[in-house]
C-alpha cells in the first residue's frame, strides 16, 4: 500500500514546485554533460588527442544515451518515476566524479558512454511526471520553465568547467559537479512526490481514473507507426539535436582556434548567448503555444515550426562570421529561437499519446535523436572540418533545421488534427 503524500504536495501551488524541484536535476544533467567540452583544449594536450578522438568523446555519450533510451522509457512506465528519477540522478553524478580517475583515451570514453546510461533515465521520467500536474492549458509553461535549466546548466558547464579546470586541474571540474548532483538527489527523495498516472488529461477530457494498461515495447512500435505525428515531431527533433549538439560540442573550439580566447571565455562565450536567449525563448514559447494550442490542435506544432525556421540563418551565420561581436548575436538569435522551439519538444508529442505510454515515447524520441543527431555531430562535424574548415561545418548544419521545418509543417497540415482525436477516444473507452 502506497503511504499517504505529505500535506504540501496537496497545495495548488506544489505542480509548479514540482518543475523548480526537477529544473535543479536538469540543471545538473546539462552541466555535467557540456563540462568536458570546455577542456577539450587541456585534454588534447594531455592526452595528444586529434580532433576525431575529441569527436568520439562528445559521442561516445550520446550512443549510449540514444541506445539505452527506449529501454529507460519503458521501464520508467512500469516503475515508480521519482525512483527512476533519483536513480539516475545519482548514478550519473557518481560516474561524472569517477571521470576524475581517467588517465588516457579509453577511460574518459569508458566514462562518458557509462555517465550517458545514468541521464537516459531523467528525462522520461521528468516529463512524464510534469505531463501529470500539467494539463493541456499549463503542459507547455511548464515545460519550457523546466528546459530552461538545461541553458542554465549548459552555461554553467561550460563556464564553470573551463573556470575550475583553469584553476585547479580538468579533473575537479567533474568532483565538484558530480559531488552536488549527489546532494541533490538526497533533497529530491524528501521534497519530491509521485502523481497518478494520466491525472492531468483525464481531467482534461472528464474522464474518470481508471486503471491504465502497461503497454510493452513492441506494442508501443505498433503505436507510433500507426500515429505518424509522433514520427514526424521525432524526425524534426532527430535533426534539430544534429544541430544543437554541432554548435555545442565545436563553438568552443571554434573560438579558441580563431578568435584565441582563453579556455574559460571560450566555454562561456560558445554558451552564456546561446543559453541566456533560450531561457527567455523557451519561456515564451511555451506561453505562445498553450494561447495557440486552444485555438486549433496543431498550435504547439506550429510554434516548434516557428523556431527551426527562425533559428536556420543564424546558424549560418555562426560559421561565417569574422568577429567576435558578430558571431555573439548570431548565437543571441539561434538561441532565442531554439527556445522557442525547446518549449515544446515532448508537449507536441504528449498531445497524441497515451500518459501510461509517454516514458516510452520520450525514450524512444531520445534513441533516434541522439543516436541519428546528436552522436553523429561531433564526428561528422570534426570530419568535414579537417576536410575544409569548422566554419564551413557548422554553416552547412543549417540545412537540417530546413528540412526539420518541412516535417513539423506536414504534422500541422495533414496528421495532427486527426491523432488528437485518437487519443480522446482512446481515453474514454
């Protein structure tokens, strides 16, 4: 028998202490993530590291966490989530500080693809949670409040990575990074409570709780294919985190080789615009999504489509500029734009799937777009700058965001509409 939730978590105010308890864990996933890049420079000195090996680094994570994420997903729909939540937490923020212990190559990559295990789990279980003391008019607020921690994070990783590497070796950074993760997860395990599954959108629909159906992993294939929203917002996503993790993973690098700032600036620099623009980006198109969502289904859709197309020049930009100056507003902008669409990665899709089903769908979203995005940036990326330079290989990335607009733009026009009202049937049976 499950015991009784703590008074506070009654008060109409606790789902929105629920985002503020959650931004804190995606604070930490995010700053763990970005603080290696930040001493990419120190480790290749080290370590006498080419570009591709530093590449493989950035990837080694992301083939894991792509990999491991519809298994995650899945299992975070058949377990308590806050267990999913902490056990993640904790386990990534103990790799990151063993990361310390690396003395070549292989071990920093050991490390990496083991910390990508850990953070697979966090974000199935956070959305989902969030999806259920969200409804429909708050589900987008809620979740660009919450994916403002991952700028925060990024920055802070970046900044505080290159900082403290600086100062006292690379390896502190991922001690004092991993050392607070730990501490967190102890405050989450008193402060944070499990809601009933698909709470939220019964409510939505007035439909009664009733008991839901644990749906396995090849029923849930048969699912996607047979809702082709969710495949058009995960192929959109697959090429927007291509993108992402191109700027990410190489801009400090880029401004180290050619504008020589030093490895701090560079983090901070490649970060603190790009962050800082997304977290009042994501805000905002969280606002403007749930306006438009009530106006017609494919409103969050049409916001999401907003920002891939807003976002495709300044990501030119980016690598053509000749300045400092120039390239802090070209990144200001992809930023502001990248929030806007950030907002409503997972929001879009919960609108089509089932809540007992929605661990599953965001790990399955983060298979394709980390295994087929973000793990092949770096090394695509490293690739084509020794063939040409890195400017030309972080302009060309723009065309993904293109082709990500023109999928987001058939989910409006021609299958949206349609699932929404699957859904509501499904849910009333």
């Amino acid at each position: 028998m499950q015991a009784a939730a703590p008074a506070f978590s009654r008060r109409p105010n606790y789902k929105w202490w629920v985002v503020g308890m959650l931004w804190f864990c995606g604070f930490f996933n995010y700053a763990d993530r970005q603080a290696i890049f930040s001493v990419f420079p120190l480790l290749q000195t080290e370590m006498s590291l080419d570009k591709l090996q530093l590449g493989m680094l950035g990837s080694s994570f992301a083939f894991v966490y792509g990999i491991c994420a519809p298994l995650a997903g899945n299992i975070v729909d058949r377990v308590r989530r806050k267990a999913a939540v902490l056990w993640g937490l904790n386990t990534w923020s103990l790799i990151c500080m063993a990361t310390a212990l690396s003395r070549n190559f292989r071990h920093l990559l050991a490390f990496r693809a083991a910390e990508g295990l850990g953070e697979t789990f966090y974000f199935p279980a956070s959305m989902s949670i969030v999806s259920d003391y969200h409804g429909r008019a708050t589900r987008s607020r809620a979740m660009g409040w919450h994916q403002t921690a991952v700028y925060v994070g990024t920055i802070a990783g970046g900044f505080f990575g290159g900082l403290i590497s600086q100062r006292y070796g690379w390896r502190s950074s991922f001690i004092v990074f991993g050392g607070l993760g730990v501490v967190l997860g102890f405050a989450l395990s008193k402060l944070l409570v499990e809601p009933e599954r698909g709470a939220a959108d019964l409510a939505d629909f007035g439909v009664r709780p009733h008991e839901s159906h644990r749906m396995p992993i090849s029923e849930f294939i048969k699912v996607i294919w047979a809702t082709p929203t969710v495949l058009l917002c995960m192929g959109a996503f697959t090429l927007g985190n291509f993108v992402a993790m191109v700027l990410l993973s190489w801009m400090p690098s880029f401004l180290f080789e050619r504008f020589h700032l030093s490895l701090a600036m560079s983090g901070l620099t490649a970060t603190i615009f790009v962050q800082l623009a997304s977290m009042a980006g994501s805000p905002l198109g969280g606002w403007m999504a749930d306006s438009l969502r009530r106006r017609f289904v494919g409103g969050r859709i049409a916001i999401q489509l907003l920002g891939v197309v807003g976002a495709a020049p300044f990501v030119i930009w980016c690598g053509q500029t000749l300045s400092v100056g120039s390239l802090m507003v070209a990144l200001t902008f992809w930023g502001l734009f990248k929030g806007v669409y950030d907002a409503n990665i997972f929001a879009s899709v919960f609108d089509v799937i089932r809540p007992e089903a929605r661990g599953t769908a965001v790990g399955f979203m983060n298979m394709v777009g980390w295994l087929f995005g973000a793990a092949t940036a770096p090394i695509v990326t490293g690739y084509i700058a020794q063939k040409a330079s890195l400017g030309y290989a972080i302009s060309i990335a723009s065309v993904a965001l293109l082709a990500a607009a023109l999928m987001l733009a058939a989910a409006i026009f021609f299958t949206v509409s349609r699932d929404v009202e699957k859904l509501r049937r499904q849910l009333e049976q």
